[in-house]
C-alpha cells in the first residue's frame, strides 16, 4: 500500500468518496457547534457537573439499545435512505432548540428530552455511516478512507468548537443551533449525489431481532473482532466522559468561561487531528494492533494529569495527548475491524463498535 500523501489521493480517486466527505466535514463542524452549545447551555442553566453528565448520557446512551437493531437496518436497508431520513430528523431537532432558545422557553428537561431525541437518530444513523464508508472505495483504499474521516472529524472537532465560542459570546447560543440546522442540509445535498453504490448482499431473510442476536454471536467468536471490541469499549466508557466535562472545568477549574471551553475542546481536536494524520502516513496495517494497545495507556495518563492540575496552559497539552491517542486508537481498532468482518456482516458488527 503506498505511504504518504500517495495514501490521500488513493481515497479522493473515487467520486462517491470525495463527495460523502466533503458534506459530511459541513456537516460535522454543525455537529461540534452544537455540542458545545449545549454543555454551555446546560451549564448556564444549572452550573451543575452532574446535569453534564446526563446530557451526555442522553446523547449516546441510545446507542446502547439501538445500535444492534439499526446494524441490521444497515445490513438490508438502503443505507443512503437511513442517512438522510436521520439528517432531516437532525435538523429539524436543531432549529427546535434554536427556536426555544431565541423565545427563552427553553429549560433543562427540554433541552435533555431533544438530545435524548438526538441520540436516538444518531444510533440509528451511525452503523449506515459506517458501513456505508467501504462501498465508497475500493479495499485498498480502506485504512487512507478511515484516516481521512478522522482527519474531517477531528478537524471538525478543532473548528466546531472555535466557531461556537465566537458565535455563542458574539451572537447567541440560539445561533448555533441554527447553524448546526443548515449544515444538515450540505450533508443532505452530498448525499443524494453519490452514484453506483454496490447492493446489499444480504436478502431480508430474518428478522431484525434474529440479525441483531446473530451479530453478537458472531462478534464473540471471531479471534480478532471480540478482543478489539472488548478494549475498544473499555476504553470509551472509561476515557470518554472528560470532555463532557469541560464546561465545569473551563468555568469552575480554569475561570475561562466559553472561550475557555472552546479552547479545551478545540485542543483535543487538534491533538486528534494529529494522530489521524499520522495514521494516513502509516504505509501498512502491520502493527496496528500493538499501536492501539500502547496508546490505550497513554489516553489514561494523559487524562489522569489533566485532572491534576488547576493550571490552564498545563491542562492543554494534556488534552492534545489524549485526543492524539483516541484517535489514533479509534482509527487503528476500526481499521482492523473493517478488515477483518465479513461484508453480510458489516453493519451489525459496526453498530457494535
């Protein structure tokens, strides 16, 4: 496989690809806005670090119920049609909360309902988005392909929460939920260009509940699949939380207020963006598997010193740190994953990633 920038333009060859990530980097940066103003909001509302957390919860606890059963969706539904109903879905749940925002009939539960709401569509969504990802390319263009969605992401990640601090000390937080509600429109506009995509090769032959239990059956005896989706989940329900916190640490901790959070948040992307860059320019995948396992550890020391200090600027690099290894641990287990399922299989076993 070519190394280096010969990876990026092996991804870009294919036409579907470049127009799926050129609407999903819009896309994700309305994304990032919106979460960001959602843990100001929340926070602004109730400075309470435990309403944090339970946003955060609604946001992705869905996953945890629905991911398996939309895997199969995924598996025998058009995955271009799931996408967009979920984006529309998206949108419309975006400018609701700008709209309740901009008349001050907002409260916390409402806002917990709608991004409960939001989870929802998103665990839906997500094992399409996935799946969807590797009949864009060829297989030789995988890894380059899921190197650049984490480059677009975490680019995301870096300028959704630096336009969100501007936006929400400037103009309103109301405003980016607006914003986040036009950005679902490029992704939808991306979507309905994409041409030639393969046939599902799997017939609707069970039932959804059959299809999401035969996925954990699968998952379980694979010899590589269960152990990455075993330190994969580990991982995330252990590392994941701290930047939901970043609102109390940027307001109580650090005394930065949203630009404070944006910064945090920014940073984090920036680190991410790093090692998904790195992981473009990795010419094989031979030794992935001992890189996720070391960079594992260092998410966790990398985290463990930010809770230690109180300093602003010493909390930063910290930040970098993690964000570098989660995805170049996020990159390097989806890799392997996606290399190793089998295609009947592929957007059951996702969900579960």
């Amino acid at each position: 496989m070519p190394s280096g920038l010969g990876n990026v333009v092996q991804a870009f060859a294919h036409r579907n690809y470049r127009i799926y990530a050129s609407g999903n980097a819009v896309s994700l940066i309305g994304v990032w806005m919106q979460r960001v103003a959602v843990g100001w909001l929340a926070w602004t509302l109730t400075h309470s670090g435990a309403w944090l957390g339970v946003l955060s919860m609604a946001e992705f606890f869905p996953v945890v119920f629905l991911s398996t059963l939309a895997g199969a969706l995924a598996d025998r539904r058009d995955r271009v049609g799931i996408i967009r109903v979920t984006q529309i879905a998206g949108s419309i749940e975006a400018t609701l909360l700008a709209v309740l925002v901009y008349t001050g009939a907002i409260t916390i539960e409402l806002l917990f309902a709608l991004t409960l709401l939001l989870g929802v569509f998103n665990a839906v969504a997500q094992p399409s988005r996935l799946a969807l990802i590797p009949t864009l390319v060829d297989r030789a263009g995988l890894p380059s392909a899921l190197a650049i969605n984490a480059i677009i992401f975490n680019s995301a990640r870096f300028l959704g929460p630096a336009v969100a601090g501007i936006v929400i000390a400037k103009v309103s937080v109301g405003a980016a939920f607006a914003v986040n509600a036009a950005t679902y429109i490029v992704f939808l506009i991306a979507m309905a260009n994409l041409r030639g995509l393969p046939a599902l090769p799997v017939a609707a032959t069970q039932s959804v509940l059959k299809a999401s239990a035969e996925a954990y059956g699968y998952a379980s005896h694979h010899p590589g699949i269960a152990p990455m989706l075993l330190l994969f989940t580990i991982t995330t329900v252990g590392t994941r939380g701290f930047v939901e916190l970043f609102p109390g640490f940027a307001d109580s901790v650090f005394g930065r207020g949203p630009e404070g959070l944006a910064t945090l948040t920014s940073t984090v992307g920036l680190g991410a963006i790093f090692g998904a860059g790195w992981m473009l320019l990795r010419p094989a995948i031979a030794g992935l598997t001992r890189l996720v396992l070391g960079n594992t550890l260092i998410i966790s020391l990398a985290i463990l010193a930010f809770t230690l200090t109180n300093q602003f600027y010493l909390a930063l690099p910290c930040v970098f740190v993690a964000g570098a290894a989660m995805t170049i641990t996020g990159v390097g287990a989806q890799t392997l994953i996606q290399a190793a399922v089998d295609i009947r299989m592929r957007g059951r076993i996702m969900a579960l990633y």
